[in-house]
C-alpha cells in the first residue's frame, strides 16, 4: 500500500493494481496535462493536473464501491477504471478534444488502443483483469460502468470539488461524502437513495454554476478557440500525426505551436496570454438559425468572409459557436417513493437552471484588441445578427468594448 497526500481528499491510500498502474507511462503523462487547460490563464491557482485528479477518482470509487458491498474482481476492474479514465485525453484536456475526434473518431474515453497494448495491459494481465473490459468501464457501458461515466459518477464528484478548491471558486463545493453514500443500484440504474432529491440538486447546482463562472468564462473561451484554431493548422502544416498530437502533453503542444511558422503567432499569445478580445458577444435571440447549426467547415469559410470584409488577416477572426446547451445531471435518478424517478421530472430547480443556462449563451467573435472593432462590424453584416432586436450586453449592437472582470 501506498499512501499519497492530496489537496482535496487529504489521505489517498493505494493498493492491488491501482499501486501497480501508478507509475505506468500512461498514467505518469497526466502529471503534465492540465485538469482545466486555458482556465489557468483566468485563474492562475487552476495548475491542478489529471494525474491527481484521477487519484481522486479512485479514491471515492473505492469508497462507493465499499459502501454498495462490491467486492473482489468487479471491484478491481472498477478502481482500475477509475485511475485510468482520464488516459485518452489529448494536450489542454478537453480544449482540444472535438480536433481529436475530427481526425480520429476517438473521444477521451475510448481507451482501447491505448490499455490494451504495453505497460498498462501488462499490470491489468498480471492482476488478472482484461484490459477490454477496463476500457468498457471508462466509457461508461455496464451497470458498474456508471460508477466511473454517469450521471451520479465519481469523476463528477471529483472534478468539481478539485476545481473549486484550485480556483479559490466556492460554488463546487459538494457534500461528495454524502453522494457516495447514498448511490444505490436499483433494476441496474445507479440512483440516490430515498431523501435525496436535494442532494441531487446540489450537484446540479454546483456545475451550473461553475460553468459560467469558470469551464465557460470569456477569456477561457477565448484562449481555448485561439488553441483549436493554431492547432488545428498545426496539423494541416506540418508531417504531426493525430495520433502523436493525441499523446502530447500541454508543454509539447505550446512548444510545437511555437516553432511552426504558421501557427508561432498565436503560440505566442497563449504564453503570455496575449489574448484575442471580444469584437462580438451576441445572444442567442441575435443568431440566425443557419449560424447556430454551422459545421466546422462553415465556420472557417464564415471566418474567411469575416476578414474580407473588415480588411484583416483571415487569421485575425475567429468565429465560435457554442453547441446547444445541456444539462446532464438533469437526468440524475433519485428514489422517490420506492419509485426511480428523473431529477429533472421531480426538481422545478431543474427546469429554472436549464432556463439561466439558455439565457448565459452567447456566440463570440474574436480578434486582436487593434482591429477589433472593425471586426466586430463586419461580424454583426456579415452572420447578419439581429443586434437591435435581440436582448443584449454592454452596448445596444451587442459588441463589448469594456475591459470587464478578468479580462
């Protein structure tokens, strides 16, 4: 047994093929991959890594797996799962995932090309577990499954707590104890016990309002665009792999988009945070349905026309579109009753957060802090956005000129 020391959870203690995988390479790599990406250059305490948060999901699977009385076999394959669900994801986590995706048809949870060969399927062998069955864990398939990918799933419970804590961001804050406690499995749906609707809530609660505040803060969105945008002419530019860009880390990553000409510029700004701003900041009411429903090559050509017409580099304007909003801890299921009922059938807080949600979109268009007001003109005519009749901030054509919060 091993035990490690953890800003969150305090004492973490390591043992059976959780102990073995620890140092396996896979593993080791989240020790330089970001838990938040580009929110560190909005709060710069968020250094936390995916290496210890993955401890921490391991720590409250054991838990969970201790109070609902799984034991043996099934609840190694669980703690393996759990210490390994984060091994798929690329540089910057989730910021570059949907480049990943693009080029690869793999999200950060299907892991099968990547336990199921070298030293991570030598510890799952030698401890008696198939590395496939491992990796249906990870993405979620299974009654045990929901334990690690889930509405009520531990890496939830983790995540918020961690960020929370590193961001100095009081809203996280979960009871995570409780939560483990009252998971129960009922016709093979992982619920909360009876008594625990507002339990749920919590944890519904919790993400709304870290969404805004930090995983969709402005200036995160700003700095995340700029790293698809260099990333993805990295690897248009150069003989870089999807599958070597896939195993980078996030110092790889920044190192490669600086030494490339064609993206230097932009891996510049990202270390020094010398950010693109905000020429459009636009509500969903001011968006034309065609614009909401964009594909990526859509984007990039509106992007294009954008530029012409305000007369500057098509690599000054990014467009970014944010996919529909959505809520899945609003499909959490609680008992109630004897009956397993749909948070969001027994919370009218359900339907309240799904409405803030809603409101808090916003389409952006960024650009260097010198052109971007004239490309923030040539945005509102060229996506024809309905700016006099929509609700919006800061000035009556929707584009912000301020220097707000964080900025």
């Amino acid at each position: 047994m091993k035990t490690i020391k953890d800003s969150v959870h305090d004492y973490i203690e390591v043992e059976g093929v959780a102990l073995s995988l620890l140092d396996t390479p896979p593993l080791q790599r989240l020790r330089h991959v970001s838990q938040l990406g580009t929110v560190t250059l909005v709060y710069p305490s968020a250094n936390h890594t995916r290496f210890e948060h993955s401890l921490g999901v391991y720590h409250l699977a054991d838990q969970a797996l201790s109070h609902l009385g799984i034991e043996g076999q099934q609840a190694e394959r669980v703690r393996a799962a759990a210490l390994l669900h984060d091994v798929g994801h690329g540089p910057y986590s989730h910021n570059v995932e949907g480049l990943i995706h693009r080029h690869t048809g793999k999200y950060h949870d299907d892991v099968h090309d990547l336990i199921g060969e070298g030293a991570v399927a030598r510890v799952l062998t030698e401890h008696g577990l198939n590395p496939d069955a491992v990796a249906d864990l990870i993405a979620g398939d299974g009654e045990l499954g929901q334990l690690v990918s889930g509405e009520l799933d531990v890496d939830r419970m983790d995540y918020l707590v961690r960020d929370a804590h590193h961001t100095g961001v009081p809203y996280g804050t979960i009871d995570h104890g409780r939560l483990v406690r009252e998971l129960r499995f009922r016709d093979g749906e992982l619920v909360l016990a009876e008594g625990n609707v507002q339990t749920a809530e919590s944890l519904l609660l919790a993400r709304a309002l870290m969404t805004p505040t930090v995983y969709s803060h402005h200036v995160a969105r700003i700095a995340k665009a700029m790293l698809r945008r260099a990333s993805a002419r990295l690897l248009e530019a150069t003989d870089t792999d999807p599958e070597t860009f896939r195993r980078m880390d996030d110092a790889e990553l920044l190192v490669a988009l600086r030494s490339t000409d064609e993206t230097a510029e932009i891996g510049r700004r990202l270390t020094y945070r010398d950010l693109y701003k905000r020429a459009v900041w636009a509500e969903r009411a001011a968006v034309p349905a065609e614009v909401l429903e964009m594909e990526q090559t859509a984007i990039r050509e509106r992007e294009r026309e954008i530029a012409e017409a305000a007369g500057v580099d098509p690599a000054a304007v990014i467009l970014d579109v944010p996919p529909e909003p959505s809520m899945a801890e609003s499909s959490s299921r609680v008992l109630v009753n004897g009956t397993v009922r749909r948070l969001e059938e027994q919370s009218t807080l359900v339907r309240a957060l799904q409405a803030a949600q809603r409101d808090r979109w916003r389409l952006g268009v960024y650009a260097p802090a010198d052109v971007r007001e004239r490309v923030g003109d040539a945005a509102v005519r060229t996506l024809d956005l309905d700016i006099e009749g929509a609700r919006v901030s800061d000035t009556p054509r929707g584009i912000h000129t301020t220097l707000d919060e964080f900025e």
